[in-house]
C-alpha cells in the first residue's frame, strides 16, 4: 500500500495541521493477550464483541513521520492485559473529564504517586479543555474514547470514523499529544473502529478488571471486586464519569494503598 493511498484511507491530510494520524508505534508495556475484556460500561452490559474482531495482519503500514506527527499503527486485537509476570498493573479510568470527580481522582493518584490513563470522552474534553490540560500535567496518560460515547456497533464507519478522529483532534490540540490507545464505550469494539482506530494511529485497549463501579455499588464492593481480581498485568477499569462517582473516589482511595502494599506497581501502556 503506497503511503498515498494509506493518508486517503485513513481520511486525512498532510497539510492540515489539525488532523491526527495517529502515533508512531510504541513499544507498550504489553502484548494483546486476549480479546475478553470480561466487562462492561453503563449502556451494554456484556462482553465486548472484539473476540469477533480478527487479530487482521497491519491494516496500515506507519509512514514516514509528518513533521513529527504521528502515523497510523498496524491493526490489532484489543489489549486486555498486560504481559507482565511482575506485579505490575494499568489502572484506567473512563468517561470523564468531569470537573467533580477528576480532580478528586487526581489528589489520590498524587498522593499515590500513581500514574494512569484517562479515557476520555471528547464532548466532555471540549467542555473542560483545563482540566484535559491537567491530567497531563500531573503525568497521566490521556486517550480517545470517543467524543459522544455512542454504541460503536450502530455506526457507519464514516460516524466511527467521525467519532474518534474528531476526538483525537481535539486531544491534540489542547495537550499537543496525539492519544496512542482508544476505547470504545462498553468496550464494544467493532472491526471498522479497530481499522479506524490504527489508521488514526490508536491502539485498542480494553481491560480485564472490571468493578462495575458506575453501577454503584457500594464503595466497599468495589474494593473486593477489584481486590479480588486483580494479578499481574490486569488492566483496571474505573470511572471519573458519567454520573455520580463519589463511591469509585472512595473506593480508589481505599484500594490503591492496598495494591501498592502489596508491591504492585502502575503503568501507563504507550
Ligand atoms: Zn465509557
């Protein structure tokens, strides 16, 4: 595929300086290694429908870089947990930013010294572009998770398209980084949002600790249920987002000394 016909697939162009390309590939801290996320967001609850996603060989070859802007990344199943024998885990939060509860998850990261990856719904990054600017600040690592939080499964992959690009574009312009991971919400990740996603230069991320904390729970529920589930190289799912979040604030306070306790260290995958 000549590096012409990748830049028009994947809908951009050179000379439009707000348009992501995506990322060069990074090594990540893991390998895919599965396609069960073994959870679910508020809308639809269930496993994600990645494992019907073909583990495609690349969709689109990394071009050389524009002027050190990213490029697209080969196509790949959703990471679900990190390949890792060391206790070491990825802590993810969804859904925000939410100027209530995102800076209440920032106090406890810091004073954890714990770094994360907030993924980010795009209409809400547009309506807090400080707050997005913050949670790089502290460190954490910011991705795509759509700029509406729709049903990927119900769109065209023009509206995917639209979604995740309008999203990456706007990450960009507000920290100067390209976001490397997206999400699809309930980690419905449809085969065009996979391909979108690598030509937009996005790994798939999904996760394998699941609270279901926006369910609400109880914060000592989600405590067990992360405490429980946990090993090395889980990716954890908690929300920042979307409704009210004080019992995942209380519940990360708790939890999050425990694991560190137990000699787990966090990792932002790249
Ligand atoms: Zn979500």
């Amino acid at each position: 595929m000549t590096r012409r016909l990748l830049l028009a697939g994947a809908g951009f162009s050179l000379l439009s300086p707000r348009s992501c390309g995506g990322a060069p590939p990074r090594d990540a801290d893991g390998q895919a290694a599965g396609t069960s996320a073994g959870g679910a967001e508020p809308e639809t609850p269930g496993p994600q429908d990645a494992a019907t996603a073909p583990a495609a060989p690349p969709a689109a070859v990394a071009a050389a870089p524009l002027g050190g802007r990213p490029q697209a990344v080969p196509m790949r199943a959703p990471l679900a947990a990190l390949s890792t024998t060391d206790r070491l885990l990825a802590l993810t939060i969804d859904d925000g930013p939410d100027p209530t509860y995102t800076p209440a998850v920032l106090k406890i990261l810091d004073e954890q010294r714990i770094s994360a990856t907030f993924f980010l719904i795009g209409r809400n990054a547009a309506e807090h572009p400080a707050l997005v600017r913050e949670i790089a600040a502290h460190g954490h690592h910011i991705a795509n998770h759509t700029w509406s939080h729709p049903d990927l499964r119900r769109l065209s992959e023009t509206e995917a398209r639209d979604e995740l690009r309008r999203t990456c574009d706007l990450l960009y312009e507000t920290t100067g980084r390209a976001p490397t991971w997206f999400r699809a919400p309930a980690g419905d990740f449809t085969e065009a949002s996979l391909r979108v996603g690598a030509e937009l230069g996005m790994r798939p991320m999904a996760w394998s600790v699941d609270p279901r904390d926006w369910s609400r729970p109880g914060s000592s529920a989600i405590v067990d249920r992360v405490l429980k589930a946990v090993g090395s190289g889980s990716i954890v799912l908690n929300h920042d987002g979307g409704g009210d979040r004080t019992q995942t604030v209380t519940a990360l306070r708790s939890y999050l000394p425990v694991l560190t306790g137990q000699g787990y260290q966090f990792t932002t995958p790249r």
